[in-house]
C-alpha cells in the first residue's frame, strides 16, 4: 500500500476525520488506498494553534498522546486539486466546499496542491514505521 509522512498534529487530524485535504506542494497522479504515517517530528507551534488545539481536545487529545512514528490510519486518495489564484479566505472552492475549521489545517496558498482523502480508517494499533520523503510502500503486517 501507498503511505505518505505527515507531521504531527496533522496526521492525527487526518485519522480523527477533521482534515480531509492534505496540502503539498507537489502533486500526484496516484489514487487509491494511503496509510498515513505520523513522522517523528511534531511541529509544537501549530499543536498550540487554537483551531488545531480545539479539533485535538474535542477529541480528548493532548499534545503528548500524538504517536510519533507510526502509521496511525488508511485512507483512499480520491483527487489531488491544483489551488487556483482566485482562491481565497473568503471563498474556498476546489470543486467542493472546505468545512468547518478546515482551511486551518492546510497550506492553501496559490500554486500548491490539496489532496483529497475519504474513507478514513484508524488503525486498532498504530504500526511503527520509518517514514520517506514523497509517497513510499508501506507493508501491512497481519499478526
């Protein structure tokens, strides 16, 4: 299977469902089953950011409870969306409307890419794995 890297918090936001779009600067052709791992390394500034921190307590998540270095959950990546110049706070559309507290938890500047994942599946146990740069294979192993 597919399996991208993601800081923390924002794999978790993935696993919890409050992120559906995840913002990079490249783009993939790809489409289909993802496991997304939480990299090794948590961006604390933005764990304290009030719409993320918000998300994470709704779901009784502190800071410390993030896995570090594990794939925490599956997804299907059904999309990968160019962000338009004409894309604005004002007025988010990428062919769907962004929801919620959403537009916090990407990079939606002109010129980069939202991915759009849907069936988000959590792990019953986080697998630890070494995370790559861009997409890698990730072996599930049954036990």
């Amino acid at each position: 299977m597919k399996a991208i890297t993601i800081k923390q918090p924002w794999a978790t936001l993935i696993a919890l469902g409050e992120k559906r779009f995840e913002t990079r600067s490249w783009q993939t052709k790809y489409r289909g089953p993802i496991a997304i791992h939480a990299g090794k390394t948590m961006d604390m500034e933005y764990c304290e950011y009030p719409p993320i921190k918000r998300a994470l307590q709704r779901h009784g998540i502190e800071n410390e409870d993030l896995p570090l270095g594990f794939v925490i959950a599956t997804a299907e990546l059904i999309d990968c969306h160019l962000i338009p110049n004409e894309l604005s706070a004002a007025g988010i559309d990428i062919g769907k409307i962004l929801k919620g507290d959403e537009l916090y938890f990407g990079d939606f500047m002109d010129g980069r890419y939202a991915w759009e994942l849907n069936k988000v599946k959590v792990l019953s146990e986080p697998e630890p794995a070494k995370g790559k740069l861009s997409l890698w294979e990730w072996k599930e192993e049954m036990g």
